[in-house]
C-alpha cells in the first residue's frame, strides 16, 4: 500500500496541525472542491468544452464552405461536403473505446492536439481544386472532431446531475453556438482581411491551448464498469430494448431536419447575395451571436421550467417557422442585405431555442454507465439527417432556388410530431 506523503515525517504533521489548526481543513475542502466540484464550477467548464466542441465543427460546416465559395465552387460540390460530417454519424462504432479506455480528459486533450495539427495542414492547400490532401485533412478534422465530442458529452452527462441539465444546456447551447459564430463569422472576416492561411494558423494556435487546458478538468467522481465484450454492446441493447425505440429514433431524425436541410445553404447565400466576408462576420458576430446566446438562455430556462417534452413541441414551432426568413428573403431580393441580416437573427434566436430543449431530452434518456456509447448512438442519428440533408441540399438549391429551396425546408420540420407520444414516455420514465 502507497504510504501517505506526511507519513515519513510524523512528527512534522502532527507540529504543523497543532500550530495551524485551519491547514487540515483547508486541504481537505481544496480535496472535495476537486472531487465535487460546485455547480457554479460545473457550468463554466461545461461553457468551454461546448465552446471547444462546436469550433472544428463550424470550421468544416461554416467556414470552409463560404472559403470554397468565394474560390469558385459550385453549389452541389459544396453541398456533397456535407458528406464529410459522416463521422458524427457512425461515431458510436468507437465510442465505446472512449467509455472504456483511458480518462476523459485524454481524449479531448489528444483529439485537440490532433486538430491544431491538420488546421495548420491546410495552409497553403488550394481550394479552388480539392484534391486527396485537402480532402484527407477535412476528413480527419472531422474524425477528430467527433472523437473530441464523445468525450466531452460522456464527460458532461457524468458530472451533471439532472437538475443541473436545464441551465447546463442553455449555456452548452449558447457557447456551442457562439463557437459555430467565431467559426462562420469571425473567422471569414479575418480571413478576408488578413488571408486564410493566418486564419488557419491562428486558429491552430488556439486549439492547441484548448488541448493544454483539458488536462485541468475536474474529475467527474463516477466509476465506470470493467471492460468487457457486455460493456461495449450493452448500450446499444439497453436501447433497443425500451418500448417505443423505433418512433423516438424516427423523432431524433427529424426534429431538427428542417434545420439540417437549410443550414449547408446559408452561406453560399450570402455570398451569392453579395454580401463581403466582412459582412459575413459582422452578421453572425455580433447580431448573431447575441441571438443565439438569447435564445439558447430562453430555451434552456423554458425548458427547466415547463419540462423537456413541452420544450420540444413548443419551441420546435419557432425553430421551423425561422426558416421562412429565408424563404421570404429570397423570395424578394429587394429586401437587401437588410433583409439578411433580420433573417440571420431571427433564425439564430430560434435555432437556439429548439436546440436546447432537444439535447436536454438526448442528455436524459441516456444511463450514466453508458453515457458516451448511448449519447453517440443518439446523435449519430441526428448526424445523419444533417450529412444527407445536407449532401441534397446543392442540388435541391439548384434545382428550386434557394426561395423555393428554403420554403420546402419549413415543412420539412413537422414530420417530427407525429412522434411525440412515445417521446413523451421515455422522458416519464428517465
């Protein structure tokens, strides 16, 4: 058995205890503090590892398409990059790895430091013409990306208890969202002012201090199972088993389709629209982002208030009637740049408030043994509406245009309705 570090100088102890009465309390609140941290303490980080999670993901969803876009690419080219998000789908087949081998905190330390490499990667890459090279960084970001995101939700689900969940997914929303803004707005901005390969350079630089800065997150105090063959597969069939599962995974797929569908489309729009990379981001960075932090508040306070399945019907409504801004936008050229920067508002405030309500609802129909397996299960089917929502979506654009494109996309968000009995019973029953 390891002695304790003041066992070799009893003597010592025993002086510094009398003489500083205060010192053993101190380290053992210090001690507790680290194992139990305080909600306060629970949220802030939760804030940055949402933050962490949603910056690759905008880079390859926001940003990269506005940078191929300006170099000439067509709309079905960048609408089967959609197609590169695939591994947030099938993230489940190494989840487990993550439930089981090593701590949480390695893994988002390591899948970090991987991405700042590829993002310093792809300087100097030319975008008018994606070849094996540039392709193969984006994928790999992508891998990564997801790897880093089963580690911070397994993580997040364990240290949260479920009464810290409403106001952890506002603010897990609210920096999500802010990081796919510093992606998609910021970003592009530099990029116009000062060239991509800076951009990508600078944005390497900061991952790479995320990575140093996981190794300080707080232990979660939950023991996970022995590894096992049942471990892995036990997750998956805990979910097959519940009653209903074929309609709550209907219901993942859809909820947010309408959303999925327009999203890939937003940006080569603006830019069709003429609007300058400046512009870009100061829509989404200052406008936008106060709308999505707003909105991911909202919806995380309705959602802690009246429950997960009132939030999901209510404020599912408001995420697909924002689709209509674009439509009408769209629909009337006349309307601006204004009129693209009220339709960017309105659909951040309320895509902020259907996101909250609905990863609350995946956050709690997942046990806690099995946290990174089944909340990757979970989103890999929300993943796959975004991928071949998306990988469509040039074509769709092309075909109808984006007003008639974007108005599709409104109705495209109902569907998820008819499954919110069964919805219901499992949040009753979580």
């Amino acid at each position: 058995m390891k002695k304790h570090p003041f066992s070799l100088q009893p003597s010592v102890f025993s002086l510094n205890t009398w003489t500083n009465p205060f010192r053993t309390t101190m380290i053992k609140s210090i001690k507790e503090s680290d194992r139990y941290p305080t909600t306060g303490k629970k949220l802030w980080w939760i804030g940055l590892l949402y933050f962490a999670e949603g910056l690759p993901f905008g880079i390859i969803i926001d940003t990269l398409p506005v940078y191929f876009r300006l170099n000439g690419l067509s709309l079905k080219d960048i609408g089967l990059m959609s197609l590169i998000s695939l591994p947030w789908s099938i993230k489940f087949l190494w989840a487990p790895a993550v439930d089981f081998i090593g701590r949480r905190r390695h893994w988002i330390m390591a899948a970090q430091a991987g991405m700042a490499f590829l993002t310093i990667s792809l300087m100097g890459i030319d975008p008018s013409k994606p070849g094996v090279l540039l392709l193969s960084c984006m994928i790999g970001l992508a891998i990564l990306s997801a790897t880093q995101d089963i580690a911070i939700d397994a993580y997040s689900i364990e240290i949260l208890e479920q009464s810290e969940m409403g106001a952890a997914n506002g603010i897990r929303v609210a920096t999500y969202r802010v990081a796919l803004i510093v992606a998609g707005g910021l970003l592009v901005a530099i990029g116009g002012w000062i060239g991509w390969d800076i951009t990508f350079f600078l944005t390497a630089l900061f991952l790479g201090s995320l990575s140093c800065t996981s190794l300080l997150l707080p232990s979660t105090g939950y023991k996970r199972s022995d590894h096992s063959l049942r471990a892995i597969v036990t997750p998956l069939f805990d979910l097959l088993r519940r009653p209903g599962v074929l309609w709550v995974a209907m219901f993942i797929l859809t909820f947010k389709l309408g959303d999925m569908a327009m999203g890939p489309m937003v940006k080569p729009f603006w830019v069709d629209r003429g609007l300058s990379t400046t512009e870009i981001g100061f829509i989404t960075g200052t406008f936008g982002i106060v709308a999505s932090i707003t909105g991911a508040l909202v919806g995380g306070s309705f959602t802690t208030k009246y429950g997960i399945f009132r939030g999901l019907w209510v404020l599912g409504i408001f995420q697909a009637v924002s689709n209509l801004g674009y439509a009408t936008v769209a629909t009337y050229p006349n309307t601006g740049h204004l009129g693209v920067y009220l339709a960017s508002i309105i659909e951040s405030f309320c895509g902020g408030l259907g996101t909250a309500s609905f990863l609350a609802f995946l956050m709690c129909i997942c046990k806690k043994e099995f946290a990174a397996t089944q909340y990757a299960i979970l989103s890999a089917l929300f993943g796959l509406t975004r991928s071949f929502s998306g990988a469509a979506s040039g074509w769709m654009a092309s075909l109808f245009g984006y007003d008639g494109y974007f108005f599709i996309t409104f109705f495209l968000a109902f569907p998820a309705y008819l499954m919110l009995k069964p919805v219901k019973r499992w949040i009753d029953s979580a």
